[in-house]
C-alpha cells in the first residue's frame, strides 16, 4: 500500500510541475520585449515577437505594430527610428497585433529608456490632412485592449483655447463595449466632466457647457464626418441620444498649424456585442474656440473581429427592426491588403449579394484607393468598375498601384490597404430571415482570399393578433361556445415560429340525463307504485384556453400549426333540475300517472376543470401579418372534451 501511495504523489507532482511549467511556457511565448539601439541623436525600436500559428490556407501571418513614445508621438513603423527632442527618462509602449494566427494577441510590458542624445531641433513629421481625425491600431476583439488616438490641429492663425469630447457605448446595444483604461496627455490638456451637457447661446456668441438630464433621444443618426457645423447644442443632443458614455478635455495654447495626440487605451468588455461582421462606432466632437459654436465631428467605425485578418467584410445591419427598414439602405464595408511581394495593379472583388438585396442598387459610398468611377467604355486611367452575375457583385480596381506588405522598401502598413464601402437596397419583396454574404478577393492573378461571413439578421419584433370565433363539440349535447382572445408570436415570421393565445370563451352545454326507476309504497293506500326520477343538468362556464404552439408558413398565404394547449374554468354555474314522477303499478310496469314534483338547485364554482391536449391546425388567408381564417382540431386528454375550433385572426 505505501508503495502505491508513493509512486501516486510522485506521478502527480510530475503532472503538476510539467502542466505549470507548459503553462508559463505558453505565457512567455505570448510576450512583446523591446529592444532599442541607438544610432547617432535617434533610437531603433525592435520588437521581439512571440511565434506566430499561421491560419491554414490563410496569406502569410505576420505582425503590425504600434509604437508611444512617451511625449505625445507614435509610430505604426514595425522598427521605427526616433528622435527625442529632450533628454530624460521615456516609457516605451508597443501593442503587436498578429495577423492571420491563430493565436492570442500578444502583450507587452512598457519598457523605460534614458535619453542622453536627444536632438532639439528634430522634428515631428506633419500627418494631419484635416484639423480632427480618430485612429487606432486594430480592430476590438471581445476582452482585449487597443488604443484610440484622438488627433486635433488648429488651422487658425492666431494661438487658441478649446475642447474635445468623445462619446462612445452606443445605446443600440443592451450591454456596454468599452470601458476606458488609460488616457495620455501630453500638452496640458486637463479632463472635465461631462456626463451629460446642454449648450447655451448668448447673443455674443459665446458658450457655457453645464449638466442637465434632459436630452432627445429619438434622433436616427446617421455616421458623420464633418467638415464644420455650428449648431453645437443640436450636436451635443444628438450624440447622447446615441452614446451611453462620454469622456472630454480641454486644450490651451495650441499655436497654428500645431498638430497633438491624446491616447486613449479602451478595453473590449466580455459583454461587447458577439457579431464578428457588426461595425461600432466613437464619435469625437472638436470644438477649436471655445468662444465660437463652430465645430467638427467625426464617427470612427470598428468592425468587430474574432482574429486580426486584413481582409474582412462588416456590416452596419446585423441587427434589424424588420417594421422600419422597408426603405433604410445597409452599409456593407470590404476591406483587404495586398500581403504580396509586389504591387497589385487590378483587384477584383466578388462579393455575395443574399437574395432580400436589389442588386442594382448598389451605389458606392468611399473607397480607397481613391478613384473615379469607370465609365461604360474601357479607359486607361484608375477606376472601380461594378457589374453582377445572377447572385454576386463585382468590384474591380483597374489601372491602380497597391503595394503590397512584403515589397521592399514599404514601411507603412496602412499604405497596403484599401477598401470598398457600399450601400444596397432591399428588395421588393424580401423575407424575413438571416443572411451571410462573404467576398473573394483577387490581386492580380493570384489565387483568390475569402473574407468571413458578414451576417444581417432581424430582430424578433412582437405581433400581436385579435382572434374571435366558435367552438364546435363533438360529444356535448347542445352546446354552445363563443370565444374572444388575442395571440402573441414574432412579426411577420418566414417559415417557423412560435405563437402563444389567451382565449376567453363563453360555453353552455347539457350533461348527460340521468333516469333512475324504483318501486316504492304509497304513503296514503299502502299501494306499490312505479316511481321515475329524471335528473338534467346544464352548464354555464366561462373558460380561459392558453394555446401553446410552433406555426410553419408554407407560403404567403397557407399556415399549418401544432402545439399544446391547457383550458380551465375560471367560472362555472352547475344547474340540476330533477323531477319524480310516481305511476299506477300494473304487473310491475308503470301505468297512469298519479304525482309528478320538479325542483331545481344551483351551484357555482371557480378555478376548477384543468383540461390539456394536443392541437392541430390550418389557415387561409394572409399567414404572416394581416387577415387569414382558420380551423383548429383539440384533442383533448380528458373524455367528452374535444372539439373543432372555427376563427378569425387578425395580425397586426
């Protein structure tokens, strides 16, 4: 025995010690470590990357990187070079977001550098085209951090004082996606609170921000990308009916053509929504004056990932209320990098178009690169052409210059990119059911690189029904039911839903007659007489029936259904007439009639009668919203019970 219990400790701590040390293993594997050399007044950052588990069938994986370099600049370089204006102590940031693995994001600790060369007169490069622009560096996956970078410049020319507020959470969705872990500063900027603002006007034009409650939220809002606008109170109102959260800063001093950085680090909640094809989105408001209402705003769109892939296809309509979208227009978004050696000269995307979608509506919203639209005749200049086949669309890139992430010399990642965005329309006469559309992209002659599935699908949505009609039993005598109730079931449903009833029904009926024959002695003569005693009861019931059951629409017009349904008496009124009649006794056969006495009693009772069975049905008429008649069979489990069902529906 003891020698069992010893080889069981030893083989258990064996176990033990090679799962932990599999484990740590795995957790170093997964680190980012910095290195930096310097050369001359500039330091090389390199990152030393964990191996990357390539995607089978998948283009090569390989890593993007984003470097902070602690003063207010940042670099998207995979090694960039850096000069420092200032000598002293500096904490270095990398985020390394590993495409086409299969693997975890990797972390990466900050690492702290001391600066002894630094070069006063260096220089930060300009890369601001407008006056207010919001980036990252990828895309949010569920329960992961990335860095949103709001990205201000004053174009005036005169030195100013402003403020910047970012809303993000959007209240489409039941839980919050981000929460926000970290803000740099790194010009004086001061955070204010801002949890909820009206705007103020006075006839100097000047402007107070307080708190209030009050705000519109039936606003439909539409992704903005401003140049200027000057109603800011309207602005304001506007986003909160969209946003949950908000966070916002002020800025003094900023000289002309100066450009800043504010970091914000946001982390993904394990709540975010799980629809790797959907696009959420931040707004920023810029308001360069504080003394002026003019302003800027810009929505940045995020399509939510499972793995980090280039070469993606989202959606703004993977949640829709199928009452209102009759005439909306979905957005759908292709994105795609060129990972070759070379530049791509022609791109083609062959994207799925569902069946619901008018295809020749397609109208192109951006793209990038940025080019003309190419006419009906061949041209020698860059253009996106657009054609279809029976169940795709085409989008072709003609006569253009990607280059391609591989090639030597190209540094910039984002120049590698592109995109086509586009809006469709639906059909004339769509269903409602979920659909997946994916794309296969071509660089050049390549083989082609298929995309994830981007779904769109409909919210449930509520019908409810007015139903009235007539209940036929097949083993009552005299019966007489009439019903009223309303139905429950998702709107305008294609095939297979369910539905659930509450009918109220008005019943009248006669039992069964009861006739009991005996002889007995005349009270007066002595004499045997025949006596017959006639017992009849009748029944008043007011009944609730709750209808269970799964419908199937064969099509527009025809609808079967099956289910389960319980019924109970909540009122019943039992009422008992018996009459005795008394005969003559002739050889022990009833003869004339001597006496005859009726009388009658009452009951009532409530809650009583639980009956269950099984139901079966069919309809006519309109099947997913509007008129439709029908019959209905109940089998019930209890004798006597079961009965045809007679109605009218209306679905509303």
């Amino acid at each position: 025995m003891k020698p069992l219990i010893t080889f069981l400790f030893i083989l258990t701590t064996t176990f033990l010690c090679v799962a932990q040390q599999e484990k740590q293993q795995d957790t170093i594997n997964r680190i980012v470590t910095i290195q930096h050399q310097v050369i001359g007044d500039s330091i090389k950052f390199t990152p030393i990357t964990p191996p990357l588990n390539q995607i089978a069938g998948a283009p090569k994986a390989f890593y993007t990187n984003y470097w902070e370099f602690d003063d207010g600049t940042y670099s998207k370089d995979n090694t960039p070079t850096k000069s420092f204006k200032n000598n002293g102590e500096y904490e270095i940031k990398v985020w390394s977001t590993n495409n086409y693995d299969t693997g975890k994001t990797p972390t990466a600790r900050p690492k702290k550098i001391k600066v002894n060369n630094a070069n006063p007169d260096a220089k930060d490069t300009a890369s601001m085209i407008s006056n207010f622009e919001l980036e990252r560096n990828r895309e949010p996956i569920p329960e992961e951090e990335l860095v949103l970078i709001v990205k201000y410049k004053n174009t005036k020319d005169y030195v100013a004082n402003g403020k910047v507020i970012l809303f993000y959470n959007e209240k489409q969705f039941k839980a919050d996606n981000f929460e926000i872990l970290d803000t740099r500063m790194y010009h004086n900027e001061s955070t204010i609170n801002t949890t909820d603002f009206v705007v103020s006007q006075s006839k100097n034009q000047h402007l107070d921000v307080a708190s209030t409650e009050d705000f519109i939220s039936n606003y439909h809002i539409k992704v903005q990308d401003s140049t200027k606008k000057e109603n800011l109170a309207l602005t304001l109102e506007e986003a909160k009916a969209k946003y949950n959260n908000s966070t916002s800063f002020t800025f003094e001093n900023i000289e002309p053509n100066e450009e800043r950085n504010v970091f914000y680090t946001l982390k993904t909640t394990p709540e975010m929504v799980k629809d790797t094809s959907a696009i959420v989105t931040v707004r920023g408001i810029y308001i360069p004056d504080s003394n002026l209402d003019t302003h800027h705003v810009k929505d940045m769109e995020m399509e939510i990932v499972t793995s980090h892939d280039p070469n993606k296809m989202s959606t703004n309509a993977f949640l829709l209320n199928y009452r209102l979208v009759r005439y909306k227009k979905p957005k759908f978004k292709i994105k795609f990098q060129n990972n070759g050696e070379g530049p791509a000269r022609t791109i083609r995307l062959e994207t799925d178009i569902p069946e619901i979608f008018d295809k020749s509506s397609i109208k192109v919203l951006d793209m990038y690169p940025k080019v003309k639209i190419c006419p009906k005749y061949d041209v020698e200049y860059s253009c996106l052409d657009t054609t279809y086949t029976q169940k795709q669309a085409i989008f072709t890139f003609k006569n253009i210059y990607l280059p391609g992430s591989e090639q030597k010399n190209v540094k910039e990642y984002d120049s590698t990119k592109g995109f086509v965005k586009y809006q469709i329309k639906f059909g004339d006469n769509f269903h409602k059911i979920k659909t997946k559309s994916r794309t296969a992209i071509i660089f050049d002659k390549n083989d082609p690189v298929i995309t994830n599935y981007s779904t769109t699908r409909f919210m449930p949505g509520i019908s409810i029904g007015a139903k009235a009609g007539y209940n036929y039993f097949l083993d009552l005598d005299n019966s007489k039911s009439y019903f009223v109730g309303a139905t429950l079931s998702p709107y305008k449903s294609y095939r297979l839903y369910w539905q659930v009833e509450f009918l109220n029904s008005f019943h009248e009926f006669d039992a069964d007659t009861q006739i009991s024959e005996q002889f007995t002695d005349n009270s007066a003569t002595g004499e045997l007489l025949f006596r017959r005693t006639t017992t009849s009861t009748t029944y008043n019931n007011i009944d609730w029936e709750i209808p269970v059951l799964l419908r199937y629409n064969v099509n527009n017009y025809i609808g079967l259904g099956a289910g389960l349904q319980g019924m109970i008496s909540v009122s019943q009124k039992e009422n008992i007439t018996t009459t005795t009649e008394d005969y003559e006794n002739i050889n022990m056969l009833p003869g004339a009639l001597i006496n005859s006495e009726t009388s009658t009693s009452q009951s009532k009772s409530s809650f009583t009668n639980l009956r269950s069975g099984l139901l079966f049905e069919a309809t006519a008429g309109f099947a997913r919203i509007g008129p439709s008649v029908g019959a209905r069979y109940v089998l019930n489990f209890k004798n006597s019970y079961n009965y045809m069902q007679f109605y009218a529906i209306w679905k509303f």
